[in-house]
C-alpha cells in the first residue's frame, strides 16, 4: 500500500530550481545511501520543474531535455531502483508548469502511462496555469484515475497549495499527499507563518492520505532556489520537529552531497522520524500555553500509548514553556504521571505529575516522549 506512513525523500527544487540534470540526480541518490538516509526511511528521489522539453513530441508525450537528461528517463530511474530507492517526477494540472514547460491538462492518461514506462513511483502535481473556469477537484480526480490504471503504483502528490479548501476533499479525489501551503522559503517567518496555518486543520490527514506542510529547509544556510535568509541550526530543528509532529511528509530540500554534522544530527534524528512514522498516522493536536500564546504544544498520540510532546516558542523572547496535564487528558487525581525522555539530547526527565514547564530560547522547541506511568 502507498503511503500508510508519512512519505519521505529528498526533492531538487528548494536548493537546484532550474538547474538539475542526471549527473546532479545520480549523484543525489548516491549520497541518500551512503549518508544513511535511505536506511532511515527516505526512499524518494524526487525531480521537480524543468527536466522537459517546451513542446511534446508528434504523439503527444512529454519529451526530457536531451541536454540535462541524455540517457532518458527510464536509464535513470533504473539507476536509482539499483539504489533501492525510488523515482520521483513533477508535472502539472494546468496547461503549462509554473516555469512555463508543458503540463498534463488534457493529457492526464498519456503522462501517467509515459511515467509507467519510463518507472516513476512518484508524481508531483502542480496547480500552475490552470484554466480558471474548470474545478481544481475534477482536474486532481483526473490524474488520480489515470494513475491508478497506468499498470504501476504512483504515488500521487497533489500540489495545489490549500486552495479551493482542497483539505476538505484531496483524499477523496485519491491523493496520497496533499499540499496544504504556499511555498516556503529559507527562513524563520516562512517556517513560522507555514505552521501557524495548520492550527485547526488535525484531523484531515491519516493514512494514505497526508497533509504536506511543504519540503524541508533543513540544512541550507542561506543558500539555493528558495534562500531568502537562512535559519540558524535551533530553527532547523523547531522546523524538522513540528513536520514531524504535524505528520508532514519529509521531503529534504538541502544538497544532501554537502551536508555538516549539524544537518546531519537533525535529519537522521531516529525518534523523531518514528514520531513522524508512527503507525497510527495521527497528526498532532495542539494546545496553547496559558501565559504566552505564542507558545504552543503539539500533542501526538502514538500506537503504543505513550505521547509525543512538542513545545514551540514562536515568538521573539526567551519564556516559559508551561504544560499542564489536564489540558491533554490527565487529571490531577488519575493516579498517573508522564515520564518523560528528551528527543534532542536523549535526557530522561523522570515521571512528571500536574504539569511540566521548560524555558525555551526565541524560534526554539523541547520535544519529547511521554510514557504514562502509575504514581504511587
């Protein structure tokens, strides 16, 4: 089945934008292995805008630039399925991509048996130059239909950004992941305002079906398609810890080739990977710190019973972080305690009762796991 756990893999467009080819793309897979970061689950090795040619060829399909692609795209993907990994693509439901190369509006079921042959797993879809007068929901039915009969499993990745309310019916249509934001840039107030928009919207994504918050900065200091200032590392990992918890597929966006220990140390963070894998696919409730609402807990149930805890400072001082218990479902007189381990420094923090409080530094996050536990 695809997608019964957040998807996970690495995209070019935050770091390469225009600039990809099949040299950079081998050599992106090569470093997913060697880095270890297919081993921790990310398997997609995803191309984004402007890998085609400006026209389709005299039957209608879609042609890869012979410059950037020269062996052709099935003598790539089989590359990265020698990897163990998987291959990613991008088109579009409008008429042209949103960097003007051909899109797939009125050739839903030629495209999707083109990216059958050529053993893509992954489709990225766009919302780009789309006539205004035809439903965006028909479109994404559209291309749902001719994937899921072009005789391989695609995943099916609709990027559509949240309008038209599509949280409301992007699992119906038959996406697997469904982009619920605009873009997002290399820097805190992206980072910030793209989790902000998510309050409220929990319980629309499960199962095969998820809600990306859109692809990781992680890692890029200021550098690539989408830099516009750059994060410190406790940025990154405040961002790489609430996609986590909000069930976001991860998708790196960083040049995975040049990565410092830091990135590292974020990414291949295996406990919160399993907060975002857990099996239940329950996204993260949130509640508000009573003193500061710039200060919010993420909570997330998780298959075994224990909990995800996830405490955000987003405002501009150093403050409390305060918790109580009661607002998660534990009363004072249940006769239970969480017991608490630090998923960035691997602390055990003991069993807490009532409530729990951290200070938290400007942009940074406390996450941890919580084991009910008896009080005696």
């Amino acid at each position: 089945m695809i997608a019964k756990t957040p998807p996970m893999g690495w995209n070019s467009w935050n770091t390469f934008g225009y600039d990809i080819n099949e040299t950079l793309i081998k050599e992106i897979a090569d470093a997913m292995v060697a880095e270890g970061l297919k081993d921790l689950g990310y398997e997609y090795v995803v191309i984004d805008d402007c890998w085609s040619m400006r026209k389709r060829d005299a039957q209608g399909r879609l042609v890869p630039d012979p410059e950037k692609f020269p062996s052709g795209m099935k003598a790539l993907s089989d590359y990265i399925h020698s990897k163990g990994l998987k291959f990613g693509i991008y088109s579009c439901a409008g008429s042209l991509t949103c960097q003007r190369f051909p899109g797939s509006l009125d050739h839903e079921f030629v495209d999707a048996k083109t990216f059958a042959e050529w053993g893509v797993d992954f489709l990225k879809y766009d919302y780009c130059y789309k006539p205004k007068d035809i439903d965006g929901r028909l479109l994404y039915r559209r291309m749902a239909m001719a994937l899921r009969n072009c005789g391989r499993d695609i995943l099916f990745s609709a990027c559509n950004w949240g309008y038209d309310e599509s949280h409301t019916w992007m699992r119906s249509a038959g996406a697997h992941m469904w982009r619920s934001t605009g873009d997002i840039q290399d820097n805190w107030e992206s980072i910030k305002k793209i989790a902000l928009s998510q309050l409220g919207k929990e319980c629309y994504s499960g199962p095969y079906c998820y809600n990306d918050i859109d692809m990781l900065v992680v890692g890029m200091y200021n550098k690539g398609n989408v830099a516009l200032g750059g994060c410190t590392d406790e940025e990154y990992k405040t961002h790489f810890s609430v996609w986590c918890f909000m069930n976001s597929p991860l998708m790196i966006g960083c040049d995975v080739r040049n990565m410092n220990e830091a990135t590292k140390s974020i990414l291949k963070n295996k406990e919160l990977i399993a907060i975002n894998q857990d099996p239940e696919g329950r996204q993260a409730y949130t509640v508000n710190s009573w003193h500061n609402s710039e200060v919010v807990h993420y909570i997330k149930p998780l298959a075994n019973g224990d909990y995800g805890i996830c405490s955000v400072n987003y405002s501009e001082r150093r403050t409390w972080a305060h918790l109580e218990f009661w607002d998660i479902g534990l009363p004072t007189m249940a006769g239970y305690g969480l017991e608490l381990r630090n998923l960035w420094t691997g602390e055990n923090l003991g069993v807490q009762t009532e409530s729990f409080a951290s200070v938290l530094e400007p942009h940074a996050c406390a996450v941890y796991r919580a084991k009910l536990v008896p009080v005696k």
